[in-house]
C-alpha cells in the first residue's frame, strides 16, 4: 500500500541515491539540525526529511505544488495525521511483539508467529480504515484525497472477511497432509501440501488436484536451501 503523498504518480524512494555533494551541502548549512528539529526525535522522520529535501532541486513545478497542497492539508489537521502516523507505526511494531523462542525454528512455530501477527494486524487495518471514512471529506489535496480513497477501496468489509477466512482455514483443525519426493542424495526438491479441505491456498505454489477432496500444492524448494 503506497501512500502517494510526496509523489503524485510513484511512491517516494527513501533510499534513492542522494546528490553527490549532500555531505558537504549539510555540513556547511548544519542541515541536520534542520532535520533533527522536523523529526521531533524520529530516525525515520529524520531519514524521510533528508531524502525530501536534499533531493528536491530536481523536483518540477507539478510535484511542488503537489506537495504545498498536502502540505497545506497537513498544517490543517495536525492531530489528524499525528493519528494517522501513530497507527502505522503500531502496525510495524507489532511485528515486534511475542516471543517463541525455540519454536520459532520449525514449521508449527512459523505458522503460529505469521498467524498471530495476522490476528494482531487486523484491528489496526480497521482503524486505519475508520479514520479514512471519518476524515476523508475534511481534506482537500489530491494527494490525501488519493490516500483516503485507496484506504477505503482496499480495506473493504470484504478484504477483512477474506482475512478471517484464512486465519480459520490456516488453524488446520481437520489436520494437512504433507509428503515430499527424494531427489538427489535423499534430498526433498519437491514437497506435497494437501490441505484435507480442498480450500486451503498457498500463494506462490503450483496446485494439483487429486481424486480425494484434497487439493495438492507442489512446493519446489531452492537448490542448496533444502535445510
């Protein structure tokens, strides 16, 4: 999900290539000072306000005026994108929270952690949400009309139903049958995921179905990874 808020028709590159005299250009004009003070603190602020600025001189009169109007909105409804920002950074260090120490090695303790994080992501998606469907006609710049917009498209009922759906199927409460072929050195280059179902999907796999109610996933693992 691209926010779109510096950049009308592309998502804002953090880690483009900086000028090749921005060291010089900060020290003589203490940039970082700048920089530091608009962050309030934040490293990511920080990087995103040096990235910005350092690199506008190429920017062209559409994109300044794009971003004086975002701008515009921003300095309107402070608290507004101070919630916004808030609820992002929630969602990114979620991913921090849980410990599963050993089992975070193995298949069951894998698919426990992806499925808790899930579960935890799925509030603060609707809040995201909410927020959009609640402030959305407060904002009047293209770029946060575009932002609010998507919000609304992408979170739908349905997406979140969709979400739920798999979480039920991924509890494997009718169990999974899984079998691989021995391949070079008694090796498994090729594994066999059946889930008992014939609902269960995963993303990425080649699908088989067999003359059972199972439907086969063959998962073909990475030469020299099968470890």
């Amino acid at each position: 999900m691209k926010a779109f808020l510096l950049q009308k028709d592309r998502d804002f590159e953090l880690k483009s290539e900086l000028p090749w005299n921005e060291p010089a250009l900060s020290q003589d004009l203490e940039l970082d000072t700048l920089f530091y003070a608009m962050a309030g603190g934040d490293r990511f602020l920080f990087e995103v306000a040096k990235a910005a600025i350092v690199s506008s001189l190429s920017n062209d009169l559409d994109t300044i005026l794009y971003r004086q109007k975002v701008l515009k909105d921003g300095l309107r409804h402070p608290s507004i994108i101070r919630e916004l920002y808030a609820i992002a950074v929630e969602g990114v260090e979620s991913e921090k929270k849980g410990y599963w120490g050993l089992l975070a090695k193995y298949p069951v303790g894998i698919l426990n952690r992806s499925l808790e994080l899930l579960r935890l992501q799925i509030p603060i998606l609707a809040r995201l949400r909410q927020v959009a469907e609640d402030q959305a006609n407060k904002f009047e710049s293209e770029g946060f009309k575009t932002l609010f917009a998507m919000l609304s498209r992408e979170l739908s009922a349905e997406y979140f139903a969709s979400i739920q759906d798999h979480l039920n199927r991924l509890k494997f409460r009718d169990g999974a049958l899984i079998s691989a072929e021995l391949g070079k050195g008694n090796k498994g280059p090729i594994m066999y995921f059946a889930g008992r179902s014939g609902k269960v999907g995963l993303s990425g796999c080649s699908r088989r179905q067999s003359r059972s109610t199972a439907t086969i996933f063959i998962l073909e693992t990475t030469p020299g990874l099968e470890h």
